[in-house]
C-alpha cells in the first residue's frame, strides 16, 4: 500500500526529557505542565479552541524504533498483541492524549496531564467530545486493562521500549 | 519539520462508496457494519484484541486534499478554526472513531458503528480505554459543540469537503 506523507503542525514541549521515568498515560500525568509551539502557517486554524476544556492530541512517537507484534506493556507482565495496548513501538508509531487545555496565546497552547516526550512533533489537534464518540447506552468492555487500568496513574515507564 | 512517513497496516471496508450522505460521526452510524483487512504482517499483533468491546481506529482521509484554516463543519453555520472541528480537510487529514469490534476471524476485524468510508487506509489501531482519557472527576467543556452535538445522530455529510 502507498506510503502515507505527514508534516508536523508543531512541537510538544514538557519536562520529560528521556522516556524512562515518564507517566505512562494523561491519568498519571496530574498537574504537569506542557506546551504546544504551533506552526505560523496553522495558527488560524486554532480559534474557538480555547473554548474547550481538553484536546486530543495525535503525535509522533519519535523516540521509538521498531516494532514488535507481542509486547509486554507497562501494565503487565503477560505479553499482548500491540493493538491490544498502548504500547509505542507500533507498526506506524502514533501516539493520542486526551490533554486538558489550559490557555492559548497566539501559537502557544498551554496544556495540562501532559505524557508525552519533550521534543514531540504534533500531527494532529481534535477537540475532545466524549458525546461524538460511542452511544451513551452502550457498555465498554477493556479487555486485559479491566484488573490493571488503575496502575496508570502512578506508574511511570520503564526501558522497554527505548531503541 | 521533518516529513513523517507511514505505511497503512489495513484497509476499512464499509457501505459508503461516496463522501456524500455519509453518518458524520459513529454516533451517527449506529448498526452499520463493516471490515477491516489487516496486512498479513500485523495480524499476530491482533492477540487478545477481541477482549475489547470498542476500538480507536486512526485512520488517513484519502479522498480529501487541501486544507483550510476556518472551515464550516457540518454541524453549525459558523466558520471555526480548523482544529476546533473534526472536519477532514486538516493539514494532515488524519481520521479517529471510536467504532464497535464485533469479532475477529483471522486478519479480519468485524466493526460495527462505522463512519468511515470503504477503501480507507488504517493507520494504527488502539483498545478504547476511557479510564485512560481523564481523571473521572475532571470536568468536560466542549465549546461551540454544546448547541449542535445532538445533531450528530442523525445528520449527513454533504458535498463541502469533497474535492
């Protein structure tokens, strides 16, 4: 299939400046800090954001090499398939975080429960719309996530998934 | 910035074949149903993603080009900064839905839910953890959306964003 051909719209900055150590997801990242330096050419593109209270962001995981199918996450000590977590090293390394929007000031977007690597190039900012996303009656199943989930908001990462 | 390249890992396969007259957004497509064809390569990375009931899939919007800073989506009649939308004329046109998982046979997921169009290359595929998202006690605002999310249910895409 075609190569598919992206250009970063900016760059993430945070005080994670090596991926060991990080908070591995935004629930464990409470209170940090972050900044995101939006390309001139896109800053238009930012109004009326402001008015929301947290953004997706979809980056580039440009710290990680390589991928394999099994990964053991974070998370677990059993190995899943990568679809299966959140790992980083994915066959195509995209990363997405709910952040919280704290104010924006020209192409500066200043944002809150950031966990993502000083440095990131950013793809992508949707606002975050819990109603748009599945059907309020219908019930979630997490999979392996259900007796681990809560761990994310005070584990931090480890070297497994540094090149 | 540096160009960023990825090789889409599947395709999407659903009924709609034109842009036109498409559900906006999966809360809109409930009950349509659709397949995802994983690349041989990647199904072992499947493993215990059947487990979840909902699946993020990050997607590329192959029939749109170009992009705008300000755009009228399709829910209101005011112009909003790109990044505010979830229009897909974005500078990097990059789709997310949160869509139903049905069953796996092979390399061959069974979506339901589906606000994608047939023939969409799929980029990464990620379990749908809403525990993840934000702290439980964290507050939503969503901006202009509050007066015209309930549309979403039953409105249709248009011609506005097709080349």
């Amino acid at each position: 299939m075609e190569t598919i051909k992206y250009k970063p719209i900016g760059i993430i900055r945070s005080p994670f400046k090596e991926l060991e150590g990080m908070p591995i997801q935004p629930v464990g990242a409470c209170g940090v800090k972050g900044e995101i330096i939006i390309e001139d050419e896109y800053t238009e593109g930012l109004t009326d954001l402001e008015e929301f209270s947290h953004l997706i962001l979809i980056y580039h995981f440009h710290l990680c090499n390589g991928c394999s199918m099994m990964v053991k996450p974070f998370m677990d000590d059993k190995k899943h398939g990568i679809f299966a977590t959140r790992a980083p090293k994915r066959p195509n390394p995209i990363g997405l975080s709910v952040i919280g929007l704290d104010k924006i000031e020209g192409n500066i977007i200043h944002i809150s429960n950031v966990d993502i690597a000083d440095g990131t190039p950013l793809l992508d900012i949707k606002p975050y719309i819990p109603q748009l996303e599945k059907g309020a009656d219908e019930e979630v199943c997490i999979g392996w996530f259900e007796d681990h989930h809560h761990k994310a908001s005070d584990m931090r990462s480890d070297d497994r998934f540094i090149n």
